[in-house]
C-alpha cells in the first residue's frame, strides 16, 4: 500500500500546498489538562453530517453522564448523542450554534450537579475486536461517534463499505497551524488510539492500518512508535508525512500515502482506503474498553489572545466562554475568535457558542495573529494558485468563470473537486478571497442544480397532463361516438316535437331570441 | 465578549502586485546602468517621459472610467510598462515619439481592454509596434555605443537634450553619430549584401560575442532577470522555453552554414533578447496561464523571433514575435488546463 516504502521512511514533498508556521510551540508543551463541568451544557442535537438526532428525554428530567438523550433519526444519516455530565435537563430549545454562517441548532441544555455520576447502560467489553463487524458498528453508531477531524461523518456509516478494505489510514497529520489537539493525543494516549485502530480494523475486515504522523512532531512519532512495539501487532505501522500544508486532507493524504487518486465523485473506499482521524479512534477505544460514549473532546485553546495556550479536554457543549475562562481568561490582545486553524478555521461572532463534537480548536487571535482584509485587485494571472493547489484546479480560470456565472464550465473545471483549503487565498498577490467566491459559487452551483431538476419534472408533469387531457378528449369523442352510434341513425323530425321543445327552451332561458 | 468576524483563510502571505512591481524595476537597474554608460543620458530622458505620460493617461483613463485612481496608479503597473518601453527605444528618441507610444501601450492596449489583469497583448509591444511601423526611421536610428572607434564623436549632453526636446542638432554634429546601425542591423544588412558572418563580425561594432556594449547590457540584463526568478516574482518556465525557442534554430543554422547565420551567442546577446525574455514575455496577464502553456508560449516567442530575425524585414523581431503569441494564448490555454485530481488518471 505504500508503494514499496518502509514505514517510518519520510514520504517526498509534492509540489503543490504551501510551508506554513506550525505555531504549535504554545500548546505543545503541557499535559492534557481536564476541564470540570460549567455552569451549563449546550448539547446540540445535530453534531454530524446529515440529520439531527431525536430527544428522548423531558426538560425536568434528571440525566447521568454519558446517558443517552437523543437517539439516531430514522430519517437520516444520524448518531445518538449523550450527556457529557450527571445533572438536571433544564430545557430543550433553539440556541446559537457554531457553524460557518452562524444560525441556531435544537438544544438539549443541561445544568450540572457535579457529582458526574456515570449512566451504568454501557459496559466495557473485553472482546471487543472479536465482535462481529455489524454489532461494532451498531455499537459505534450507539455510542454517538462521528468524524472529529472536523467533518462529523457518522463513523459507523464509514465503517461500512463492504469487502475490499486493503488499508485504514488514521489521520494525525493536524496539518493547520496552531492546532495541536491530535498531537496531544497521540503523544499522550497512543496506546488507546491503537486500540481503536485495532477495533475498526475488526469492522473493516481489514488487515493494515497506517498512522500518519507529520514529520515536524517528533513526540508523536516516538510515542506512536513506542505504542505499535509495546502492542506488538504488525498490522499497524506508523508513516511520516512532510509538513506543509494541507498534507492532512483526506484525498491528499490517501494520495501521499499510497499514490491512488480517489476519482471526483467518488469515496476514499473506492481505492481500497479507510481513512479515519486519530480522535475517532480513541473515542472508539474508549467505548468499548471504558463504556463511555463520545461526550469529550479534546481542543486546542490558544492564540495571542488566551491567557495559557494549552490542550485541553472539554465537554461538549461547554460554553467557549467558559473555556476559555479555563485557560486563563481573554488577555488585552483579544482580536478575534476563530474556530478551527487560520486557513480553515471560521470565526465566531461572540463565545456564548457551545462546543461539539467538531471543535479541535478554539484560535483566540492577537491583533498580529489575523491578516487584515486588504483592498482586492484584479487577477493579474500570475498563476501562482494554479501552482499551489491540492486539487490541481486552476482557481484564477475558476474565478471568472464564478463572475458569470458558467455553471456548466465551473463543473466541468472542477470546482466540487475544490476542497475550501484556502492555499490560492493565501499566494494571491491582488489578495483576492478565492475560497468565499468558490464557496458562493459552489451554493450557486447546488441551486442551479435545483432549478434544473425542478424544471425537469415541470416538464415532465406539464407533458404528463398534456397527455392526459388528450386522453380525455379522445375518450370523450370515444364516448360520444358510442352514443350516436346506440341511438341510431337520424329519422324524420316530427315538427310538433320540435316546436314544444323549442317553446320548452325559450321559457328556461330569458332573453332568447329562437 | 464579542468579536468581528472575517472568511477564511485568516492568513494572507502573498506581497501585493506593488511590491511585484517594485521588484521588477529594481530589476532593471543593472541594465539601465550599463545602458546609460554605453549610449548616454538620453535613456534616462524617455524613461522620464515615459513615465510621467503613462501615469498621467492612466490617472486620466481611471478617472474617466470611474475607477479608484489611487489604487491602481499605487500598484507600479503602469510605470513598468514605461520603463520596459523607454529601453526598447533608442536612446535619442525624441520626447513626442515616447510620449505616442506610451499612449497607445497604456490607454490602448491596457485601459480600452479592461485595464490592469484584463489586457490582451503586451502593452509595452503594442506601443513599440506602433512606433515601429509609424517612425520607422527615428525608431532605426540608433548612435554609436561608447568607444566603438578612437576617434568616433561623442554627442554632448546639450547635444542629446537639443535632440530629445526638438529633434534637430548642431550643424557640426555627424549623421553617423546619431543612427548607426545596430549589431543585429548591421548582420542583416550585410548578410543581404552578400558578405560572410566572419567578415562581418570584424567590424568594431561586433565585441566579442554579439555587439559591442550589447553585450554588456544583455549580460546586465540577464542578471536583473536572475534576480526575479530568486525572488519568485518570475517562474522559470517562460524564459526557459523562450530562451529554448531561440537558441535551437540558431544553433541549427549555425551548424549547418556559419558563414551566413550568426552564432547562437550572438543572438543571445544582442537587441533586446534578454530583456525580452526576463521582463517582456514574462508578463503574467498577456502570457499564457498553465505552466505546459507557458512552456509552449515561450517557445513560440523564441521561434518566432529567430524567424524575423533571420527572414523578416525587422532587424529584432521580439515585439512582434511576443504579440503573435499573446494572439495565440486562449487557444493554448483552452488546450493545456491541468488534470484536476480525481478527473480520469
């Protein structure tokens, strides 16, 4: 799978993606530090690709840790979500969720008792990877485990392909300044992020596993290594990946690795590949062996704008503020609150935004720490993007054709194949914002396709009642054929018949003249 | 607490196309020196005119287009575009024939099409095509370079603003002084005239390679450009393939008959190759966008210049050549777009 490569052999550097300061240094040092219960939970109902899960518990009620208070909708791609801590459910309402554009999610709001007594519905289980593949993923699915690299795919559902798995790579690449949540992980916790490997490889049917590690995190490495020697399973190997930017995306990543290209449209288990975050391993890990569901993260509070940058394992739903709060408190400095890294990261219009399931960091940036926006030029067709992205598109072509906009060229040139990673933004010398027109773009794309397929069945419906009311005019003069031909031929008209008729009529309606 | 929200990403590390611009004429130093040295301060004349005309019509164009001035008179464009054009001409061009073609490179062949990122064809070409073909002669009449002969007159610097500002001289003043022939003109010429390169080359307008001075202002030239491709203002392939473009049929002919074409070196160093190849055909908007176009697009401009020099009427044929393959550019660019990844394999 990787191309006749040993492991732990760094893999070359490719030509596109850029070198970015890690600004890792902060957050590195320092355990993992564990934050207590807050004052209140936000725990939102959807926290995963596709539809949110359904309550199955009553504001008044009181609710244990790690309790389910929402099962998978039937409707959907759905996961269970759970009660990070015991306490009393005060209120199951609407309340501002962290997504990119802001908006509301349904919440279940919970207010600690901080006797975080723990739901005894989920045991450990021993033989956990001699389970059958579809009760682990059923089990996976129960404990609320979706993607916590930041995408929220519902990891059962992943785990599911079929046959013809050659590989599971896990993802511990974090290849976006600042953000050291995995690092902390794996430098700390591998052996529980091996467990879980071990686990999903049970799922999978699958007998390799690869964890990729960037080259610039030589904690991580060493401990990976340590952990896959001390559990003494050569299924798995550690891989060094070079440090740039974004080495860590899935596609890229697959590609890095073992040279396969995932076609456009298609899934990274098309070539054989499971790709899967560190974070989602251990939360895997920590199901089966401790019976405790996904009901924490850790995250990477740091910037210029934090008191003490550290990793930090939260709740979710913590308030950020009180997160923040946590690690120190805002400093002076306090400019502006990202979620997620500098090239993908969105901000956050005020901390009263709880966490979820997809928060790996929580940029608290300086003044110096965020470029300012500066005043757009013209393409000056420097080709410097072209050179630069991950996706080989050519985002200066991709550009005037969003202005017209040519939906047909846009898809054809590839702009659903563009991964949002921010690179041709950040080469651009007439500063121009590539990723929000290509996002514009790829919304205007997905209405257009909308449209069409409204037109189509316009269409379709105006030909099916085009038909049908040719049908029932032929029935119609079917019919009255029919009758003409029952009652006969014309005989003689009997004139008297015909003047009493006539009078007949002429008294039904007024003002005739016959 | 509050905060102000921006799109991703939150990190911009590109230098603004002022800051590319600026380079581009620091650049051009060394050769403007080596310039100057050889045919005098009258280089310095028309790059001033030029100067000032291209961001007075670019001011005048914007305003009248109801573009921010400030913004993109700030962004250097128009001033290389001047500077590029004034090293092309002679050096006693006078100051209406500088002012003409600024005109036409910066109100025509930029603003009319859109201005800065939206021009077709290479403004400093344009309007050094159009001063080619409407004052043939004052754009053929280049003086001797500095010590070519012991006793060869040297124009006074009154002499030279005489020139630049009124285009008539002292009566003492010689014709050859002001327009000899140029090394590239001078083997043309004479190649017609039936003479073999050997005999032509001995000339003491010929240095040791290419033309004397010319030489010196190519190599001048040639080290600004490896300036731009340190800095990654430019990228390698367009210079590469032009440099590619030129020297392969040169060397072709040259080996097949040397008595009748001029040696590889030569081509390299004389007229304007060098400049064109580091800072005219690399102009991104006009070039060609993937970088197998740019290869081609280099290509074509090296052959095609080697094609005029050798059978065309001008003596350097870089201007044209570059404005035939900016004509060409959609239709490389429609055929050399890179394979997306996960399209085909």
């Amino acid at each position: 799978m990787t191309n006749g490569r040993t492991s732990n052999q760094a893999l070359p550097l490719p030509a596109w993606g850029i070198r970015l300061e890690s600004r890792k240094v902060d957050s590195e040092t320092g355990a993992i530090k564990k934050m207590p219960p807050p004052g209140e939970l936000i725990v939102a109902l959807k926290q995963n690709i596709g539809v949110p899960a359904e309550t199955i518990v009553q504001p008044g009620e009181r609710v244990l840790k790690g309790q389910p208070i929402a099962i998978a909708s039937r409707w959907g791609l759905s996961v269970a979500v759970h009660a990070p801590t015991s306490g009393a459910v005060m209120a199951i309402e609407e309340r501002p969720i962290p997504v990119a554009g802001g908006g509301t999610g349904e919440s279940v709001i919970i207010e600690p008792d901080g006797k975080e007594e723990r739901y005894a519905g989920y045991v450990a289980q021993m033989n956990s990877k001699r389970l059958p593949p579809p009760q682990i993923r059923n089990d996976i699915m129960e404990a609320g485990i979706v993607g916590m690299g930041g995408a929220l795919f519902p990891t059962a559902t992943k785990l599911n392909p079929g046959s013809g798995i050659q590989a599971l790579i896990l993802n511990g690449v974090e290849c976006e300044p600042y953000i050291s949540a995995d690092n902390a992980l794996l430098t700390e916790r591998s052996d529980q992020v091996l467990q879980g490997a071990a686990i999903m490889l049970a799922a999978l049917d699958c007998d390799e596993c690869l964890v990729a590690v960037k080259a610039d995190m030589a904690e991580a490495q060493a401990a990976v290594q340590a952990a896959i020697d001390a559990l003494g399973d050569d299924r798995i190997s550690l891989v060094v990946v070079p440090a740039f930017y974004p080495a860590g995306g899935e596609r890229q990543l697959i590609e890095l690795i073992t040279g396969k290209e995932v076609q456009a449209g298609g899934l990274p288990w098309d070539v054989g590949v499971v790709c899967q975050n560190v974070g989602t391993a251990a939360a895997v890990a920590k199901f089966f062996d401790e019976g405790e569901p996904l009901i924490s993260r850790i995250v990477t509070v740091t910037g210029d704008g934090v008191g003490t940058a550290a990793n930090i394992e939260v709740m979710i739903g913590t308030p950020i503020v009180d997160l923040v709060e946590f690690a120190g408190g805002y400093t002076d400095d306090a400019a502006g609150l990202v979620m997620g890294g500098p090239m993908m990261g969105f901000s956050l219009p005020h901390d009263q935004l709880p966490v979820t399931k997809a928060t790996n960091c929580i940029l608290v940036a300086g003044q110096a720490e965020l470029d300012p926006s500066v005043r757009e030029m013209p393409c000056i067709r420097c080709g410097e993007c072209a050179r630069v992205c991950p996706a080989a598109l050519m985002p200066q072509q991709l550009l005037a054709l969003a202005r017209g906009p040519d939906y047909e060229a846009l898809e054809s040139q590839g702009l659903q194949d563009c991964i949002q990673c921010g690179c041709c933004d950040y080469v651009c010398p007439s500063y121009i914002p590539l990723t929000s027109r290509f996002i514009e773009a790829k919304q205007g794309l997905w209405e257009n396709h909308l449209v069409s397929q409204r037109s189509a069945l316009a269409l379709r419906r105006f030909d099916a009642r085009g038909e049908r009311l040719e049908r029932r005019e032929s029935d119609r003069s079917d019919e009255l054929q029919r009758q003409v031909d029952e009652i006969g031929p014309a005989g003689e008209i009997d004139a008297d018949a015909l003047r009493q008729l006539k009078q007949r009529v002429k008294s039904k309606i007024p003002g005739d003249k016959t | 607490m509050k905060f102000a929200s921006n799109a991703a990403p939150h990190w911009l590390g590109a230098e603004s196309v002022a800051v590319l611009m600026r380079q581009v004429l620091y650049a051009l130093v060394p050769a403007l020196i080596v310039l100057v040295w050889f045919f005098g301060a009258g280089i310095i004349l028309n790059i001033l005119v030029a100067a000032v005309v291209a961001l007075g019509c670019e001011a005048l164009v914007l305003r009248i287009r109801k573009r921010p001035v400030g913004l993109f008179i700030s962004d250097y464009s128009a001033l290389v575009t001047a500077v590029l054009l004034a090293m092309s001409l002679p050096p006693l061009t006078p100051w209406w024939i500088t002012a003409t073609g600024t005109v036409f490179a910066i109100v025509f062949a930029k603003h009319l099409y859109g201005g800065l990122g939206y021009n077709v064809f290479n403004p400093a070409m344009v309007g050094y095509a159009v001063l080619l073909v409407s004052f043939p002669e004052d754009m053929a009449a280049w003086p001797l370079p500095r010590n070519i002969t012991p006793d060869q007159q040297t124009l006074s610097l009154f002499t030279v603003l005489q020139y630049w500002a009124t285009g008539s001289v002292p009566a003492d003043v010689t014709v050859d002084a002001l327009s000899a022939a140029t090394p590239l003109n001078s083997v043309k010429g004479q190649l017609g005239m039936m003479r073999t390169m050997p005999e032509i080359v001995g000339d003491p307008l010929f240095g040791n390679l290419a033309g004397h001075g010319w030489e010196w202002i190519n190599a001048a030239t040639a080290l600004g450009g490896g300036w731009l491709l340190y800095r990654r203002i430019i990228r390698w392939q367009i210079p590469t393939a032009m440099l590619a473009g030129l020297l392969a049929p040169a060397l072709v002919f040259y080996i097949v008959d040397p008595a009748t074409h001029p040696s590889p070196a030569f081509h390299l160093l004389s007229g304007g190759t060098m400049l064109g190849i580091f800072f005219i055909a690399t102009d991104p908007v006009s070039a060609a966008a993937s970088n197998r176009g740019r290869l081609i697009y280099g290509l074509g401009i090296g052959i095609i210049t080697y094609v005029i020099r050798n059978w065309g009427a001008y003596p350097d044929g870089i201007a044209f050549a570059v404005l035939l393959m900016n004509l060409a550019v959609p239709v490389i660019d429609r055929y050399t777009r890179p394979r997306i990844y996960g399209h085909g394999a």
